[in-house]
C-alpha cells in the first residue's frame, strides 16, 4: 500500500452552506453562486488538487510505485473521504441549521468533529472499495487513528482559520456598508427636509402675492384675475400631485408653465418666456424641484430688478449618454446678482443635492451671457443611477 493511503487529507473543512467552500480561496471560483450543485462539483474539484498535492509528495518518499498507482489510490481516498465529508456537512446544515450562527468555539468544535468523522468513513469506504483489509485495520487501530484525528484537526485548523480571517473581513465590509447606508439615508433624509423647508417658505409667500394681485385686478382687469386664479388653481395642482421622490422632466415643466404664467399676468410685457425640451428629455426622471429654483433666481434677481425686464428659455436637449437642461435669461447676468443682494443659496443647495443624487456624474454651470443676462446648465446622466 502506498505511502499515500495513510496521509489522504479530508475534503472541505467547513460546510458547503456556511462560511465558504475551501475552492474559494482561489478567487476563480468565487465568481459563481453557491447551490448544491457548485459546492458537489467543487468538492470535486478540491478532493482531485488533494489528490494531486498528495501523490506529489508521495513521490518523494516512494519513487518504486508507478505515478498512475500512486494517482489511483489519492485520488479514490481523496473522493471518498471528501465526498463524506461533503455529505456529513449537508446532513448537519439540515439537521443543525443554527450551528452557523453559533459561538466561535461551538462552531470550532463543529467544523473540527465532522470533517474527521468524515475522514473515517471515507477510509472505511475507500478500503471496502479497494479490499485493503489490513489497511483498514490499521487506520482503525489506536494508533493509526491517532494519526489520522491529528492530520485532519491539522488540516481543518489551517482551512478554518483562513475562513474566520475572511469572515471577519466580510463582516467589517459589511459594517462599513451598513454605516454609508446609514449617513446616505440620513443625507437623502436631511435634504428632504430642507426641500420641504423651502417649499414650505416659497409657496405661501409666493400664493399671498398672487392672490393680492387677483384682488386688485377683479375690477379693473376681471379677465386676467380670472386668469390668474386658474393658472394659481393649476400650480397648486401640480405641487399637490408632484412626488416626494423623482419624478419626471415633464412633471416640473407643468409647474413652471403654471408659474411662468401668473408672474408673466403680474409683469405684463416686462417678461416672456418659452419652453423648448425634446419628448424623450421630458420623460427623464430627475430629483424634485430641480428648475424651480433655478427659475426663480432668474426671474427675480435677473429680470425683476431690470426696468425693461427681459425673457426666460428653458431648453432640454439629449447629449449622448446625458441629457442638458438650460435656463437661459436676458436679465442683469449672474455676476452683477452675485455680488448684490443675492446670496447664491438656492444654487448651493442645489449643488449639494444633485451631488448626494447622482455623485460626481452631474454638472451645474454658470455663465453669463452676451449681452445681457445668465444661463446655468444642468448636465445629468441620462438615466438616473
């Protein structure tokens, strides 16, 4: 009998359903999904590089023996023992299925105790296989058992120290995950909050403002109050119905158009405006109050304060893998509002939210056009990650 017969070392050292397969310490064989059916065939896999490693140094101590004998009894040992193993792992998974999430020394005694049972039945049958009664004999002998119990908690003790190693690296890359879950739900939170703050502040000074305009016009102008209570029922509609989350281009557009109209009743000739985004731009979903403020601070801080007031373009086009969206007006030009009483807050946050919405793949320029006025550009993937 070969040396080898007497130094088969055991299959996987922890449970097909538990921390890992002992094949996955090569990174290969990480790439599928653990089943049954991967973890039968990696055990496979790993009972043959045993098979290998160990006729290879069988080699060494008996160079009489042919190669492919050596290689036929590894391997049938390796197979028998492994696959037990395999088998006594599975059988525990259902018979135990807590025992994974147990202590550190249940769990050591657990992954210690099967793979050498397992190693004696493999021999058992291997020898039956193979009719080596005497080595049988042998292996279940005090001695031989001795040997065989040391080399298995040998063997099982270097694989299960490397899974814990990666079971305690997983669970801080987990805890990690968790805590940038924790502070992005607490950023998405907090800019929720400062969103509805501004909605909260905008929209009753800007219905208090129309509503006075409403009144002084019932008289003198009934037509355009009449007007200006339906565009104000429509604003209201649209900020009723616009989602707490994204939404679409076209959801946004359907409240500057309301918007646009009350301001342009209350301005008269001192403002026009258009509005000029492509079909598949419209359907976009993007984060909520995106133009608005943008709107706003062109309205009032660029055309208002201007006597001739001026025009407002909203433009949407697709660029690619991005789309651009573009408020464009003829008023006083962003550096003249930079350093007057505009203080650049609603660009700030605006800022700050694309950045916690889309990272680094979104873009707000600013720049001043000639002659007179400022456009800012919103460049944003298009589709949302």
């Amino acid at each position: 009998m070969p040396i080898s017969a007497t130094s088969s070392a055991p299959g996987p050292a922890c449970p097909p359903g538990a921390l890992s397969h002992p094949l996955e310490i090569i990174p290969v064989f990480r790439r599928w999904r653990r089943g049954w059916l991967r973890d039968f065939v990696y055990t496979l896999i790993w009972d043959s590089l045993i098979a290998v490693a160990f006729t290879i140094i069988a080699t060494l101590f008996d160079a009489r023996t042919p190669l492919w004998d050596l290689f036929r009894v590894n391997f049938l040992f390796a197979q028998t023992i492994g696959l037990s193993i395999h088998g006594l792992f599975v059988a525990g998974d259902w018979a135990l299925p807590g025992m994974h999430q147990a202590s550190l020394p249940k769990r050591v005694a657990y992954y210690s105790v099967v793979p050498v049972i397992g190693v004696f039945v493999g021999y058992w049958v291997g020898t039956e296989m193979l009719g080596a009664g005497d080595f049988r004999r042998w292996v279940f002998s005090l001695r031989g058992a001795m040997a065989v119990i040391a080399l298995s908690l040998v063997i099982t003790a270097i694989l299960l120290s490397i899974f814990l190693q990666r079971e305690r690296a997983a669970r801080a890359e987990a805890a990690v995950a968790r805590e940038q879950a924790r502070v992005a739900a607490a950023e998405r939170e907090t800019t929720a909050a400062r969103l509805k703050l501004l909605q909260a502040q905008v929209e009753p000074h800007f219905l208090y403002n129309t509503l006075a305009n409403a009144i002084s016009l019932i008289e003198s102008d009934p037509a355009s109050a009449r007007r200006m209570l339906e565009r104000l029922i429509e604003l209201l509609r649209a900020t009723a119905s616009s989602p707490e989350g994204d939404g679409t281009v076209s959801e946004q557009l359907r409240w500057l158009r309301a918007y646009l109209d009350i301001l342009a009743l209350r301005m008269g000739t001192r403002l026009r405006w258009n509005i000029d985004v492509s079909d598949d731009v419209a359907a976009q979903r993007v984060p909520p109050m995106l133009l608005q403020p943008i709107v706003e601070n062109a309205v009032k801080h660029g055309l208002e304060p201007k006597i001739e007031g001026g025009s407002v373009d909203i433009v949407g086009r697709r660029e690619g893998e991005r789309i651009r969206l573009m408020v464009r007006d003829t008023g006083l030009g962003f550096s003249a509002t930079r350093s007057g009483s505009h203080t650049g807050l609603g660009i700030a946050n605006l800022r700050a939210r694309l950045a916690a919405w889309y990272g680094p793949s979104a873009q707000l320029l600013i720049e001043d056009n000639s002659p007179a006025g400022a456009t800012v550009s919103l460049l944003l993937p298009a589709t949302r990650p």
